[in-house]
C-alpha cells in the first residue's frame, strides 16, 4: 500500500508540473467590457389591449313585429356597418299594422268613455233640477201645516183637511231625500265616466308611443358599428330591449382597454402618459393618457390582471375600433442620461495586480450605510488594468441603470466598463467564445494536442514540441 500511494503522488506531481509548465504558464486575462451610453432613459410598463370606442350606444326595439324598411344615412345611403348618423335620424322602421288597429281601438274606448261622461252629466243636471223641485214642493207643504196647526181642527179647518196638510208634507220630504240619492247617482257616475276616459286616452297615448317605438332611430350623433338585423327579420320585444344596431358615439375619440399585470399595476397611475403601438401600422407611433383603472381583477391561468382605460384621439379615423395595441405606460423618463450596463456593477477585481497601480494604494471604500444607490464600477485603463469609478445608481430597466457621479468621479459616454474576466489561451481560436474560461463561472481547461514527432500535422494543429509528462 505504501508503494502504490507512493506512486500515485509521484505521477499527480508530474501531472501537476507538465500542465502548469504547459498550457497553463501560457494563459493570459482578457478583460469582457461594455460601454457606457448617453441617451433617453425610459422606465414603462408593457401590457396589450383593444381600441374600444368612449361611448357606444344600444339601439333596441321595444315593440314586437317585423322589419319592413331601413333608413337612410347622412349621405343618403342605406344605413349599413360604419354609416355616420346624426341624433333622430331613422335606422329601421316595424311594421306597425298591429299598433295601428290598437290606436284604433283605444281611440274608440276615449268616445266611448266622452259619451259616458255627457250621460252622467245630464243625469247630474236632471237630478240637481229634481232637488230643485222636491225643495220647493216641501218648502210649500210645510207652509201650508204650519198655518193648519196654528188654525187647529175646528169649525174653520176638518180633520180630514188637517190630515191632507200633514201627509203633503211627510211626502214633500221624502220626494227631497229621493231627489238627493239621485243627485249623488249622478255625481258618482260623473265621477266613473271620468276615470273610464282617463283610461282609454291613457290607453291611446300608450299606443301611439308604440307607433313612436315602430321607427327605430338614433339617439345620438355617431357610427354605426353592428347592425344585427336584416329587412324581413321578426323583432321579439321581452322584459330586455331586443338589441339593433351599436352606435359609435364619437370615434374621433377612442379608448385602449389595456390588462395590466397585478405586478406592475401599483406603478400606473391616472393621468400617466401612455405610448402604444397598433399591428395595423406598425411604423407610426401613438400616445394616450390613462383614465381609470378598474377595480375588478380578472384571474386566467393563477395570473391576475386589471383593466386600465387609456383615453386617446383619433382625429384622422386612422384607428378602428378593437383593433389590438401595444401600449407603454411610462413610469419615469429621463433626458439625456448616463447609462451604465447593469452587468458591470457584478464584477471585482481578482487580484490587486489587475488594478492599476496608481490606485492599488487608494482603494476605493464599500459605499456608504444607509447609500443603498453608491457602487462602485471598473473601467478598463489598458489589456491588464482597472481602475474604479464610483456612482450613484438610479433607475433600472433590467438591462441599463442611470447614474449620476458625486463630486470628484468622472465617467463619459463611450468609457470601457469591465465586466467579467476570461481565462483565455494564445492558441485558443475565440477567447471570448463559449469555450473559453471565465473566473466567475466553472473553468474548463482546454489542452492543446502535442506533436506526433515526425507524424504528418493536421491542418491547424500546434507543432510546438514541449516536454511529456515525467515518466512514473
């Protein structure tokens, strides 16, 4: 066992000198970099929705019957799909033949009724004129007892006669009352032949507005977007309006309705500029402002998105309704910024030799407690150098940060900034590539083929002779 553990260090040291004398004495550093940039920085939200129009009006029937006739647009045209309309103008008309035999017959109940009320009033009038009478009939036979009670049953006065005075006026009295019950008859069927015509011109008004409904028109100046019937076709009225056409109110003036992430929801606000674009015209650029966000969320596949209303102008009509948009909601946009690749804040020098030596002694200290925004990037002085810069980090898109640079820094447009270091070989074909050796990620070493001696070379194979590996 001791001979063979022995003779294992002895070849894993001969390995170990043959690499490191090999390939390895020959590997350089090779700086990765990126440049910094000056520009229009652009913090945005991305989301997609549809353009829908600000106002869209239901036009509905709420009579039954068949469409007889369209109408006609403001240039005279049938109305159709994207005909411009203006307020009252007729879409369609409905047979009205079934409304007009009911106007008909409430038209006949209101004559009827008026007759009733004539009948009742002469009844009213000959009662009051029987009143009239019955009160004087028993104003005179109450005269006539009065001065047969004060002659008394005598020589002058029989009894037969003094009775005949008090039966005159007993009957006097009850002719009075029986004036009076008719005289409240009367009132009373005054009083029905009024409600009777109340009700049939109630009736009447209720079937001309039914003639009004027969004759389906706009209530509002725009475009119409559906038309859901054709001439022929049977309307049935129910307890929800029968739907007709859809009326664009003003498409000079649209919406975007846009699903936004419930991740990025909180950084749309009303009032935010949005920038969006249409699949339609892919070259030209548009901008909106939001109007609302919806409360309600909406939840598919576990993602929950909210709707946001993005009022835009579409003066030109070159947008049509529920065409889909792109849109971009910017959160902060800054002018002019200078814009450091966000990879650059990852990398640190390896080894001091890499700084340059002017700042070996100065090393720039860790930012700051409580400057969360301080970092520290590395711009490349030469093929072995680096020397730092601190900023003060800003916005981040993902990809870019702005800086600004406290006193005493400086960093300009087009500065080298290192971001990573590869290990790279002089006989490797593409350091930078994929196969190269990168500090910050798991090495590979590549090792060059030795020479086959007097064996023919293949093409691109090192004839470099080197010392083999010591024998075992």
């Amino acid at each position: 066992m001791y001979k063979w553990g022995g003779a294992a260090l002895i070849c894993a040291g001969g390995a170990a000198w043959w690499y490191f004398s090999g390939d390895a004495a020959q590997q350089q550093f090779q700086f990765r970099t990126a440049g910094v940039t000056r520009g229009d920085f652009v913090n945005k939200v991305q989301a997609t929705g549809t353009l829908e129009p600000q106002e869209l009006v239901d036009v509905g029937a709420q009579v039954t019957g068949e469409i007889k006739e369209f109408g006609t647009d403001t240039e005279g045209r049938r109305v159709d799909y994207g005909s411009e309309v203006k307020a009252g103008q007729l879409l369609a008309r409905i047979d009205d033949t079934i409304v007009e035999l009911d106007i008909k017959r409430a038209e006949a109940q209101v004559s009827q009724a008026k007759a009733q009320i004539l009948s009742a009033e002469a009844s009213l009038a000959q009662a009051k004129a029987s009143i009239s009478q019955a009160t004087a009939n028993k104003n005179k036979a109450d005269r006539d007892l009065a001065r047969a009670r004060k002659l008394g049953v005598g020589d002058a006065l029989s009894q037969m006669d003094y009775d005949q005075y008090v039966n005159a006026a007993e009957s006097a009295a009850a002719n009075l009352e029986s004036a009076t019950a008719q005289l409240q008859s009367a009132t009373a069927q005054q009083a029905g032949a009024a409600a009777q015509l109340q009700s049939a011109e109630a009736q009447l008004e209720s079937e001309l507005r039914n003639r009004d409904y027969t004759r389906i028109t706009t209530p509002v100046d725009g475009t119409i977007v559906v038309r859901q019937v054709n001439v022929g076709q049977t309307v049935v009225s129910s307890m929800n309006a029968t739907t007709l056409f859809l009326v664009a109110r003003d498409l000079s003036k649209m919406q975007i309705w846009a699903s936004v992430n419930e991740a990025d929801i909180a950084k749309v606000k009303p009032g935010q500029e949005v920038r969006y674009t249409v699949d339609a015209l892919p070259n030209e650029n548009f901008s909106g402002i939001v109007n609302k966000i919806r409360p309600n969320a909406t939840m598919s596949s576990n993602v929950v998105t909210y709707i946001v209303e993005v009022d835009i102008e579409n003066k030109d009509r070159k947008l049509l309704p529920y065409m889909s948009a792109n849109a971009n909601f910017i959160v902060k946009e800054v002018k002019d910024a200078l814009l450091v690749p966000d990879a650059a804040f990852d990398f640190r020098p390896t080894s001091p030799e890499q700084i340059a030596p002017e700042y070996r002694k100065h090393r720039p200290a860790p930012p700051a407690e409580g400057k969360e925004n301080s970092a520290i990037v590395w711009r490349k002085v030469d093929d072995k150098h680096v020397a730092p810069v601190r900023v003060l980090k800003a916005d981040s898109d993902g990809t870019r940060t702005v800086v600004t640079l406290p006193e005493g820094e400086h960093l300009e447009e087009g500065t080298q900034l290192v971001t990573a270091v590869a290990l790279v070989s002089p006989g490797a074909k593409d350091a930078a590539g994929p196969g190269s050796n990168n500090l910050f990620g798991p090495k590979r070493m590549e090792r060059r083929q030795r020479s086959a001696g007097g064996a023919e070379v293949k093409p691109g194979q090192n004839t470099k002779s080197r010392p083999g590996p010591p024998p075992m």
